[in-house]
C-alpha cells in the first residue's frame, strides 16, 4: 500500500504545480506563440538532457501538424535563417552549451521563446517570449544542505510541467490551424 501511496503523491504534486504554472500564463504570451508557431516558416527546438526529450516530444507533435520543425543536433537539422523560430528548453537558462547556441541563433535574427524555471536566465534576457514553469530550484545545493526533494527529484517538476503546458499549446494550435485528433493521426508514423 504504501507505494502507491508514494506514486499518487508523486502524481498529485507534478500536477498541482502544472495547473499552478497554466494559470500564470498571459493570453497575450500565447497568442504571441501560437503566432510565431503558425507563421515561421520552420521552427527548431534546442535543448539538453531531459530537456531536449520533452522538446523532441513537443517537435514530434509539431511535424504531425505538418509544420516545418526540426531538433537542433539531429543529424538532418538544417540552418536556422532570420525569422525563423528557435524554441529553448532548460530549467536552469544558463546551460552554457545550450546559451552559446541560443546567442549564436540571436545575432541571425530568429525568434526565440525559452522555457525554463528561472526567469531571470540569461535564456530569459534572450528570448522574445517566456514560459516560466518555475520556481528555480538549485537541487545541488539543496541535496549538499540535506534538503532533497525524493518524490520530485532533480529536474522532475520542471521537465513534466513543461511537456504538459507544452501539450496544452499543441491543443490550442490544433484548433487555431482547424487541425483534429484524426489529422495528427494520419501523419503519426
């Protein structure tokens, strides 16, 4: 019994924390993403780790709506141009790797909108539009001070919060562009 206690709890704070993070998201930020998704000509998706997972997750549902999307370090990724639209993906919007390219995509003019639990990343001074699917949490130092999070360890809320509000923005572009269940389903490979 007491596992599934652990596994409803588990459950239970992921979501709460989801629909905490649904509710602070501004109408004009939406309206703004789900623009930039339906009018980029292609849209690209970088991130690392389990951030890239969730984005990949995200550009799977991208292409089923037959746009133009692509995961940046995939072997058949092309150049992104001015005014395309990158989306960055990271909890801390400081992973070196990730800022180095997201700059390097900046100076050619794309459009960037970052995910990440800390809005004051310098993901988030890059980025046209912002999803915080906060707060931050600094897990290294909080398991070095015996303060671990065990039901929602390291990155855990900020990865399952970020596919889900991820998901939702694919229920609103579906019906923006009049696309249904059984359209992305003809294009699921």
């Amino acid at each position: 019994m007491r596992r599934i206690q652990m596994l409803l709890e588990t459950v239970k704070k992921i979501l709460e924390h989801a629909l905490k993070v649904a509710e602070k998201i501004n109408k004009k930020d939406l309206d703004k993403i789900i623009e930039l998704l339906t009018a980029s000509k292609s849209i690209f998706v970088l991130g690392s780790g389990r951030s890239k997972l969730v984005g990949e997750e995200f550009a799977m549902r991208l292409a089923q709506l037959e746009l133009n999307v692509h995961v940046i370090g995939d072997s058949t990724t092309i150049t992104p141009r001015e005014g395309d639209l990158i989306i960055v993906i990271s909890s801390s919007g400081d992973t070196s790797s990730i800022i180095t390219e997201a700059r390097r995509l900046k100076k050619k003019g794309v459009n960037i909108i970052g995910i990440t639990a800390n809005p004051r990343s310098e993901l988030s001074k890059l980025s046209d539009i912002i999803i915080d699917v906060g707060p931050w949490r600094d897990y290294q130092r909080e398991i070095k001070e015996e303060r671990e999070d065990n039901i929602t360890p390291l990155g855990t809320l900020y990865e399952d919060t970020s596919l889900l509000i991820l998901d939702g923005i694919i229920s609103e572009l579906m019906r923006k562009v009049g696309k249904t269940e059984g359209d992305l389903a003809e294009a699921h490979y």
